[in-house]
C-alpha cells in the first residue's frame, strides 16, 4: 500500500502529490500558516488573497523565493480546471499584469 499523506499545504481537493519535502509555511492574512512541499506551498500561495511565504530552517536556501515566484504563475484553485477564468481574482498574478500592460 503506498503512503497517501501528504504536506498540510495541500488542498484536499488537489490531486497532485507532493514534491519533496515541507520546505516552506504559508501564511494568510490572520497568520494562519501551513507547512508544504515547494508545489502545494505555491499553490496554496497563489490561492490565498495577500499571503506570505516563510523558508522552514532546514530548508535549502531559496525555497521561498522559488515558492512565490512560482505562485505568481498560478491561478488561484488551479485545480479547478474546468472553471472559467474570466475575473481578476480568478487569474494568476502574472497574467492580470499582463492584461493591465496590454489594457
């Protein structure tokens, strides 16, 4: 049987597994904060409305640069990927700055 845990950053409703090791904690907006893999601390990065990333200690030396410059790709719940992405709030940070550089 193999092992379906996974980092307490992943959304249960997330399919994706783990890559590597808890190397980061993501915090929201009232420091509510989760430990994760490099992929769902970004995920779940680009899923909250202003929240922050922190490296763990024994993390390797930029995991929270790499884990926000990745959340900045994401659109938010990119798991829900039948969903239309029509509204700010529904894309990736990156894309509605490209929107408002070509607007």
């Amino acid at each position: 049987m193999s092992d379906v845990s996974r980092c307490p950053a992943a959304h249960p409703d997330d399919p994706t597994p783990c890559e590597g090791p808890a190397v980061a904690t993501v915090l929201d907006v009232h420091n509510t904060g989760a430990d994760g893999c490099e992929h769902h601390a970004a995920r779940l990065l680009a899923s909250l409305q202003d929240g922050r990333v922190y490296t763990l200690p024994d993390a390797p030396a930029g995991a929270a640069l790499r884990v926000s410059t990745a959340a900045d790709a994401i659109p938010p719940f990119v798991w829900n990927e039948g969903a239309p992405r029509t509204q700010p709030n529904q894309r990736s940070h990156a894309e509605n700055r490209r929107r408002e550089w070509t607007a």
